[in-house]
C-alpha cells in the first residue's frame, strides 16, 4: 500500500481529502455569503462549522501520528521510543 501522512495508505488519504474538499465548499459557500450580504450570525455559524471541521481533519492527522509512533516505538529501543513520544507531543503542541 501506499505511504501518506503518518504512514497511511492511499485509501485513508484520500478520505482525509475528501473531507478537506467538502471544507473547501464550505469556505466558497463563506465568500458567496458575504458577497451576499447575508446574516452575520448566519455567516459566524458557518465559519464555526468550518473551524470544527477542520479541527476534525487536525485530529485525524495526530492520531495517525500517534499510532505510528507506537508502532515504530515497539520496535525501537527504549530511549528511540522516547524520542518518537517527544516527537509526537512537539507536533501537538504545535497544532494547539
């Protein structure tokens, strides 16, 4: 299979970009709406909507991250396991 983010086939990839396409619409839908004039309150509703799911996306992205960590960490020695842990939590302090 192959390799993507964190270690991921091609299948679950192309789930992520799916998922990021259909936030692309939702954005163009932002801009239709304020070319409309539409609704303040409407237009914050669906920035909240893409934040959340864009946040879904980010959560994906780490916990295919994390799992790959573990799995590398099993067949690593004890200090490479740590170093790959260290690793992880940099990139989710990031994301914060």
């Amino acid at each position: 299979m192959t390799e993507g983010i964190g270690g991921a086939g091609a299948r679950s990839n192309r789930r992520l970009v799916d998922r990021l396409r259909r936030i692309e619409g939702q954005v163009r839908g932002l801009e239709r709406m304020l070319d409309d004039n539409r609704d303040c309150g409407e237009i914050l509703i669906q920035i909240q909507a893409v934040r959340g799911a864009l946040a879904r996306v980010a959560v994906l992205v780490l916990e295919r991250q994390a799992r790959e960590c573990m799995r590398e960490g099993l067949d690593e020695s004890e200090d490479a396991a740590q170093a790959l842990i260290a690793q992880l939590l940099q990139k989710m302090g990031r994301y914060r």
